[in-house]
C-alpha cells in the first residue's frame, strides 16, 4: 500500500460510519446510498493506487465506476426526500433510468477505454460516451445545489430557524463535494492528483456536526460511557499507529503510544465528567424553568392566556415539536382541545377525546402517563386491540408523551406532548415534574375559570343593574309619547265633533282630512319613537356579542342614546346636563366587532364621564374646589381613521383621577369612586376586556381636578 491510497481509504471508511450511523439511528436510506455509493469510489481508488497489475486495475476501475455512475442519482433521490418535495418523483424515477443506462456502458471501451498509471498509481481512462455521464453528473448535482438553495431561502423568510439550520448544512456538505468533481481530470489525462477525498471529509465532518448539535437527519447520538471509552482510548491507540505507520520509524510513536495508554483513564475521566455534567446542568436547567412555571401560574387569571403560557413554556424548556392542553368540557364528557402549538401549524386531526376513547379509559385505570415508546415495546398486555387503538390516538396527534390531570378522582384534563426536537427520551424525572406541573395546572385553570365566571356575572350583573336604572327615564319616555299620541287623537275626535258630517261642503271636508293627515303623522312619529325605545331595551337586555361589519358612529351613538334614556335629572343631583359633543370623522369604514358589546363600552366610559362631572360640581358647589369661570360639563367623543386602526377618544372636564389610582384602574376590585356604593371597580377591568376581544387596547390620561381621556384602539377588521 502506498502513502498515496491512505487518505481515500481513511475517507471511504469515514463516510462508510456516518452513512451506518444514519440509516440505524434516522432510517434515512437514501443518504446511506450515497454514503455507500461513495466508499465504492473512494476504497476502490485507493485499492488501484496500490495494485501494480494493469489487468486488476482496470477490473477495479470499472468496479470504482459503479459508486461513481449512482452518486447523482442517489443524491438527487436524497434530496427530493430530505425537502419533501413529492411532486418530483417522476424526476427522481428518470435519473434512475438514466443511472441504470451508463452502468450498462461500463464495459465499452467508448466509455472507459482503460486506466493509466500516474506518480500516485492507476487511474480510470475515459472515452467519448463518458462525456454524456459528465454532463448527467453536472446537471444533476446543479439541480441539486439548486433545489437546496431555495428550500434555503425559503425557511429563511418563513422564520423556520431549526429548518433552515439544517439546511444549511446540507447545503454546504454538498457544495463542497461538488469541488470533488475535479478527480474527473485524470480520467482526461491531467496528471492532477485527486483531492476529491478532502472535499468528502469535510462533507463527513459538517454532516456529523450538524448530526450532533442539530439532530440533522433525525439522527439521535446519544453520549454514553461506553462511546466516549471507545472515542478516547481509539485516539489513545490510533494516533500512534498511524504516526508510525506513516514514518516507518516505530520507537517514537511506541513512547507515544505508552504515554498515552497510562494517560488514557485520567481523560476517559475527565471527558466523562464534563459529559455528564453538561447533560445535567441542561436537566437542572429546563427542571427549575418549569419548577417556577408551576409555582408562578397562579398569578394569571385569563384563562386563554394562561393556557397560552403554559404551552410556550413546555415547548421553549423541554425543546418540542408540539404540545396541546385537552380540557373537560362541563356539558359533556369529551376532553376538548382548548389550546396548542406544532412545529409545523398543524391543527391534531383528533380535536376531542370521549370518556370511551382507549386513551382516556387507559388513564383512568392506570393514574399515570402514557409513553408512546413503552406501548410499542408492551407485549404484556392481553388487549392488544386496546393497545393498537392506543397508539392509532397518539399517532394521529403526533404524541410521544401524554401526561394526565386529576382533580381528586376525577380526570381534569390531558396535557399532550409531541417529540422532543432533540429526540432525547422523557426521563422519569421528566415525568415526575410534568405530573407536578398538570396538578398545579389543574389549580390556576380552575382559579382562571372561576375568575371568567365572575367576570361574566359582574357583567350580567352590571348589565341588568343598568336596565334597571333605565326604568324611570323609559318610563317617562313612554309616558311622553302616550300623552303625546292621546293629545293628537283627543285633537282628531274634537274636530269630528265641532259639525255633523253630513252637512260638510267638499272644501271642509278636505280641510278635515289634510288634518287628520297632520295627526296620523304625529302618531305615526310618536309610535316609531316608542319602538325605537322599545328596541333599545331589548337590545341591552339580549347581549348579543355576534361579531359583524358594524358602523362606529352609529354604535356610539346608540350607547349615548342609551345612557340618556338611563338617566334622568335626578341622578344629575342638581348638576346641569353636561354638553355631549361628537367629532366623528365622515366615511369612517366598517369594522367587525359585537355592537351590543361596543355600545356597552361607550355607555360605561360617558357614564363615569357623567359622574366625574358630577363629583367635580359638588366639589365646587362645596367650596372643595375653587375654579376662577362658571363650571359647565362637557364630554367630547372623538373617532378617526389612522393608518390600519381607528383611534377612538373620550374625553371629559371632570373631576379627573388621583395618581395614587392610575396604577390600579384596570385592576380588578380596584376603584377610583368616593363611595362604595357607587361602584364595585369591576367597570374599567371588564371595559378592557371587551375591547380586547375586539384585538383592541384601551388606555387613560388624566389630571386630577381638570379631566380624564380614555383612548381607545381598534383594528379595521372587514370581511373582505
């Protein structure tokens, strides 16, 4: 064996590991062809350089030539599959033709017409037939760095991070094999020593980083002891025996070799230790994250956020490709999915599980979580329909891991993990703290829905509490339109009543009915007045919160008419009726949101605008307040388009609001308001909420003695 043949040789048995590696651990058989296909070439080559018979040289080439002929075509095979492109396999069927077809012209000698012996050893000679293979090779290893290059840029512009790792690099293990393709130059007659070998080192050494750090591939290396004993003593022994090999002067590499061997335990470990102190602190690490999730969640009382939240935190600290939060639904017995997140968007094909379902039935019996790599391996059960439907429900939502949450006996809800993107196993410590983690879930869900049903009631509440203030101002306004229809029928009957009708002239007859005419009119105003009450009320009381295309002026409008009606003079306390002024800007476009729900808003915010009025008008009648003009309330209603939002605001000349209040408006059970009777504090926390429904957010300035605006945000959302 010559110096010449041990790079290649070193290199074919390199790519032979990392192709071995992959097709057990990722199942990725095409890459493992190409690794095949390759150590054909390069173990052939080196095999020639050290032969010295022309006859076996050209049997190896021809040999060699096999690897060389399928190296396109399973790369681009490779690829196709690697980017998921299913649409080109009718492309990947014709280069295998075309591959089949050049390994049929190996034995013409218009093809390889023999081999030729340079300074390193025997190379392949070409005829003109290779010609069409070199221009096959290149074309297809262009589509192939083409192909790559886009998948590229496209996860790139999508924010894939793993993804586009990955890609990565492949990308450039393949770019850099591509440089290999000058080995083709011997087999023209250019005595260049092939180099190819370096190129596909790298391609090795890239591909096994990208393995370890990105489990690219799918390939899962797990550190253990017995790998890094056989990594470290193989360095111990190996570079020895190759220094000496290479040198022919063996008494120094045998010092080496002793040096090293007496030194091997101490680094065996040291790279131990480091090992597994890596792997710990990473445990520690994501154990304490989801340690302060479960002592923290009972601080969030919105129950979508919450559930939000928990997901993030699972996925960021335990690395997944997705995890979905089931919850019991109080109608029924099916576990709904209530929130969730996957890698790749997809929503699970199973959105409900039924108590009957072979999962839940499975938890129910058992307490505990379900691992879907313990049911694969599970042959002691004796229903193995059971266990097959089992794994048919975890496999549609791409689970690894379900983790159950009881309430006492009862099960709560499921917790369901997918793999994690390291492919590393759930540990029992893992599963220990997830229980943890689903008990303290069960708590702070049960507190956030508590806290949704308060929050509805004090609504409801709030709602009825209005339609009952309205009841004396709807009374008087009926009460108006009686009298007012009575009076013009009480008209209509003294007319008919001054002559008998049958001694009318055509004149008076026609004056009498231009008159009734004048009247019906005036009922017929008085009647639309009173339905337009009527429907008012009917509205509060429905609460329908439906989201439509709706006009903003006329829902304000609407929520001020309301509050009108609410409020009679009485509850002005003696105060005059403040000024209401709207500068609603003209052609404001149509926005989805619930009317019912943003007349709710506007009627809340000019309400307590009322009252602010109100307080400050005690406050100076009381000599509380000394201002130098006469006091007259104003409210403005402001509304404009700006950019992808309207900007709504409502502001007043109230008493304003304390800064020792600011902090706490939003919070609930928190008021502003001088006595307890005139409000819970509930009013601005749940005004936010509704807007924020609405993707929209609410904010407030105000001065204390001098007024309060309220700025409202709303995103022009329309159907088209």
């Amino acid at each position: 064996m010559n110096i010449y043949s041990i790079p290649p040789l070193v290199t074919s048995f390199l790519t032979l590991t990392v192709g071995t590696i992959v097709l057990i651990k990722g199942k990725k058989l095409a890459y493992a062809l190409i690794t095949a296909t390759v150590f054909v070439w390069l173990f052939g080559y080196s095999l020639m350089y050290s032969v010295g018979s022309y006859d076996l040289a050209l049997v190896l080439t021809r040999f060699v030539y096999v690897g060389v002929l399928l190296i396109p075509v399973f790369s681009y095979h490779f690829t196709i599959a690697f980017l998921q492109l299913k649409d080109r396999k009718k492309s990947v069927f014709l280069t295998y033709i075309l591959g089949a077809i050049f390994i049929t012209l190996i034995p013409n000698n218009y093809f390889i017409t023999g081999v030729e012996k340079y300074y390193w050893g025997f190379h392949t000679r070409v005829g003109p037939l290779h010609n069409a293979f070199l221009i096959f090779f290149l074309v297809v290893m262009s589509r192939v760095l083409y192909l790559l290059s886009k998948a590229y840029l496209r996860t790139k512009k999508e924010k894939l991070p793993l993804e586009n790792t990955r890609i990565k690099y492949v990308l450039l293990s393949f770019s850099i094999s591509m440089l290999a393709s000058t080995d083709f130059l011997p087999n023209y007659g250019v005595a260049w020593y092939p180099l190819g070998f370096l190129c596909i080192t790298f391609h090795a050494i890239a591909t096994s980083y990208a393995i370890i750090k990105y489990r690219l591939l799918d390939v899962n290396v797990v550190i253990t002891r017995a790998g890094i004993f056989l990594a470290v003593y193989a360095l111990v022994l190996g570079v020895p025996f190759w220094l000496g090999y290479m040198t022919k002067i063996w008494l120094l590499p045998t010092i080496l070799a002793i040096f090293l061997a007496s030194a091997g335990p101490f680094i065996y470990t040291y790279v131990q230790r480091k090992a597994e102190q890596r792997i710990r602190f990473e445990e520690f690490k994501s154990h304490q994250q989801l340690n302060n999730l479960a002592q923290n969640m009972m601080r969030f009382t919105d129950l979508k956020f919450l559930l939000k939240l928990i997901i993030h935190e699972l996925v960021k600290v335990m690395k997944l490709n997705s995890a979905y939060i089931y919850l019991k639904e109080q109608e029924n017995a099916h576990y709904s999915l209530r929130s969730g997140w996957s890698l790749d968007s997809e929503i699970p094909k199973q959105a409900k599980f039924s108590e009957d379902s072979a999962l839940v039935k499975d938890i129910l019996f058992r307490r505990a979580p379900v691992i879907l790599e313990e049911l694969k391996f599970d042959q002691t059960k004796t229903n193995l329909s059971h266990l097959k439907a089992m794994r048919e429900e975890l496999q549609k939502i791409k689970a690894s891991v379900v983790i159950p949450a009881f309430k006492g006996d009862h099960l709560f809800g499921l917790l369901i993990l997918g793999p994690r993107k390291d492919n590393r196993i759930f540990t029992r410590e893992d599963l220990n703290l997830l229980m943890l983690l689903a008990s303290q879930a069960v708590l702070a869900i049960e507190n956030a829905q508590l806290f949704e049903r308060e929050k509805l009631y004090l609504a409801e509440k709030s709602r009825r509490d209005a339609l009952a203030d309205m009841a004396p101002g709807v009374s008087h306004q009926f009460n108006n339109r009686f009298i007012a229809i009575n009076s013009e029928m009480q008209a209509c009957l003294d007319l008919l009543g001054q002559k008998p009708l049958e001694g009318l002239s055509k004149e008076e007859m026609l004056s009498l009915f231009e008159n009734f005419k004048e009247f019906g009119k005036l009922i017929i105003d008085d009647t639309v007045k009173g339905r337009e009450i009527a429907r008012a009320i009917m509205n509060k009381g429905k609460a329908d919160v439906s989201f439509a295309e709706a006009d903003l002026a006329s829902v304000i409008e609407n929520g001020i008419r309301l509050l009108k009606l609410s409020r009679t003079r009485v509850s002005l306390e003696g105060t005059p009726e403040p000024e209401i002024i709207l500068n609603i800007e003209t052609n404001l476009p149509k926005i989805i949101l619930s009317a019912s729900l943003m007349e709710d808003v506007f009627y809340n915010l000019v309400d307590n605008a009322r009252d602010a009025i109100v307080t400050k008008h005690k406050h100076i009648k009381e000599n509380k307040l000394m201002i130098d003009a006469p006091y007259k309330g104003k409210i403005t209603i402001s509304a404009k388009k700006s950019s992808t939002r309207i900007i709504i605001t409502v502001k007043d000349n109230g008493i304003g609001i304390e800064k020792i209040h600011m902090k706490r408006l939003f919070t609930p059970f928190s008021t502003s308001k001088a006595t307890a009777h005139k409000g819970t504090g509930l009013g601005l926390y749940i005004i936010e909420g509704l807007i924020e429904q609405h993707k929209g957010k609410i904010s407030v300035e105000s001065e204390y003695t001098t007024g309060t605006t309220f700025t409202i945000e709303l995103p022009i959302r329309t159907r088209g």
